[in-house]
C-alpha cells in the first residue's frame, strides 16, 4: 500500500492542497505576513472556528501558536506545523491487509450519503491493484439502488458482488460472502452497509448483528471497521463518528469529500477526540480519488505550502 501511495500520493495530495487552500490557505494565508500577535492570534482563532475545528482543537492551537507570540510570520508557520504534526501523526496509521487473515473482513459503516459505497470501489480498486483478490458484500439491502450502484462498481473495478434481493438479511449477505470468499480462496471481503440516519437505533441493531455474524464465522473478524466521514459535514460528522465508534469500535476512519466546500477543520477534530488511525482521505468520486492519509502531506495542504 505505501508503494502505490508513493505513486499516486503526490498528485493526490497536490490535488488536495489545491482544493483546500484556492489559490492561498484559508488558515494561514495573509495572516502570518508579519510578527505574530494578539490581532493575528484572535484572527486565527476565527478562521479555526468557521471551519469546524471546534473549540477544543482551536484553543489548543491558538495555545500553541501564542507560546511564539512577537516571534516572526516562520516562527509561527513552525509553530503550527509541529502542533498540527503532534496532533496527526499518531492517526496516520495506514490499513494493514495482514494476509494471515483469509479472507480479510473490511466491514464499511456510516451515515447515508458520507461515501460507504464509493469508498468500497475505490479501495478495492487499490487493493486489486496490489494484487490482491477482492469480493464485495452487498450488505446495504435497505434500497433496490444500492445494490446496483456496488455492482455497478463491481463492474467498473472487476470485483464480484455478493448480494441478495432488496429486503434480505444485511449480515446473512455478509455471511453468504465470507463463504463464498473461503470456498474461491478471496483475500479481502469489503462489505457495504446501509447507513440511515444515526439516530435511528434500528440501524446500530443492525450493523452490531452483522457485526456478530463475521465475527461467528472467523472469531478474529471484522478485521476493520471502517466507518466513512464526510468532511463537508463539519461538527456533525464528529457526532456521528463518536456514535458509531462507541457502539461499533471503528478501527479506521475515511474522510470523504475533501474537495468540495469542505476546509478539512472537522478532520483535526476528529483526531483530537477519537484517535483513530486515518486510513484514508477522499477528493472525488473517481476511482482513483482515494489516498492513503499522509499527515505531514495533509497539514502541507492546510498551511498552503511544502505540499507536493
Ligand atoms: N465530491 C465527492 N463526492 C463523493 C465523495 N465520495 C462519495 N461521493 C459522492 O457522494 C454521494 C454519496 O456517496 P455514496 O458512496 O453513495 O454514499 P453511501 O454512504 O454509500 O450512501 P448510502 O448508501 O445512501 O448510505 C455519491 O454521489 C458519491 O459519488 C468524495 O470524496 N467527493
Ligand atoms: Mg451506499
């Protein structure tokens, strides 16, 4: 994975810093033209907060930044970086298929519209890349639609699709797939999983049992939750995160929709608060608009310079 990473990553994140910061950054650009005090420091605390960072990650920051106060415009970019740095380097811990593991269950949760699907495409067009062999789990039965739209991108990715009619049993499909996985000798199940609103307790019910299913046909499975956050719902998509982290033990998180209105604020937030590893961050809805999450690559995006 960090072969493929090193290839497409530079684009990638390049990609990135354009659609995060225009043509300057939103947190740092034009602030940090002179020394650095008290006006810029209350400046930076509003930028932090109109781009869902919260509270806690901003004052932290501002903290930070306030400890080089009358310091230079590069004593503060410094400044921020290293903070920036500290709070996202432990969360850069890249999705590891251990091979041991066969098939590697990746079970995908999340709200509707955050991207479960599209990242499934996505990722086991990666996977597949690698040389690994994939199968997808039509596991959201919820909607005639989405079953088509995973075998559309079974078609798209050459990945078989295990599904059942709209309707059926979302952990007996998954179930149906790991079998199907062992008897052909698969490497990774990617299962989709419906995604109503958070809220709806039905929902945890339901990926809990599909949950319990895998982990009945392999005592070691699911060997990733990976729950998708759509960037550009800001505070919101922390909530959710929190939810579905407490009821399900996310052990990796995508963070979709980067490109768009989004600052990416929501992802420092997230990573000040839960501490799961980043697998993956998300610009588009083309097949190769996923990459691995790269921290010193994101914070470049968000200062606005050193990215590739
Ligand atoms: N711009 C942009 N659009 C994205 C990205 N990821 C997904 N989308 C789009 O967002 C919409 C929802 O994505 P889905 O993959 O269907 O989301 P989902 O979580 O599977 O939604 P449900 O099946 O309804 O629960 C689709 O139109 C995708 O093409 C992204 O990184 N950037
Ligand atoms: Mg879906």
């Amino acid at each position: 994975m960090a072969d493929s990473n090193a290839r497409k990553g530079n684009g990638f994140f390049a990609k990135l810093k354009e659609r995060l910061t225009k043509s300057r950054s939103w947190l740092t650009g034009s602030l940090f033209g002179r020394a650095i005090d008290d006006e810029t420091l209350e400046e930076f605390e509003e930028r932090l907060l109109t781009a869902d960072v919260g509270v806690e990650v901003t004052s932290w920051l501002v903290e930070r930044l306030r400890k080089v106060k009358g310091g230079s415009a590069e004593a503060g970019t410094e400044a921020l970086r290293t903070a920036l740095l500290e709070l996202l380097r432990p969360v850069q811990v890249p999705l590891e298929i251990d091979p041991s593991r066969k098939p590697f269950v990746i079970l995908v949760v999340g709200v509707n519209g955050t991207g479960k699907t599209t990242t499934i495409g996505k990722l086991g067009h990666r996977l597949r890349a690698e040389g690994r062999s994939v199968l997808f789990a039509a596991g959201d039965t919820f909607r005639a639609a989405a079953v088509e739209q995973l075998q559309e991108w079974g078609r798209r990715t050459s990945i078989g699709v295990v599904s059942q009619a709209p309707g059926a049993d979302p952990a007996a499909v998954v179930h149906d797939a790991l079998a199907a996985a062992k008897a052909r000798g698969i490497d990774v199940v990617i299962a989709d999983t419906a995604g109503r609103l958070h809220t709806s307790k039905g929902l945890m019910d339901e990926l809990e049992k599909i949950r319990r299913v895998v982990a009945r046909f392999d005592p070691s499975a699911p060997h990733e939750v990976l729950l998708t956050v759509d960037a550009s719902q800001g505070q919101n998509a922390l909530a959710q995160a929190t939810e579905f982290h407490e009821r399900l033990g996310v052990t990796g998180l995508a963070i979709t929709k980067l490109d768009g209105t989004a600052k990416g604020g929501v992802v420092l937030a997230i990573a000040k608060k839960l501490r799961v590893p980043i697998r993956f961050v998300a610009v588009g809805e083309g097949v190769d608009d996923l990459a691995v999450f790269d921290a010193e690559q994101f914070i470049g995006a968000l200062i606005g310079e050193r990215a590739a």
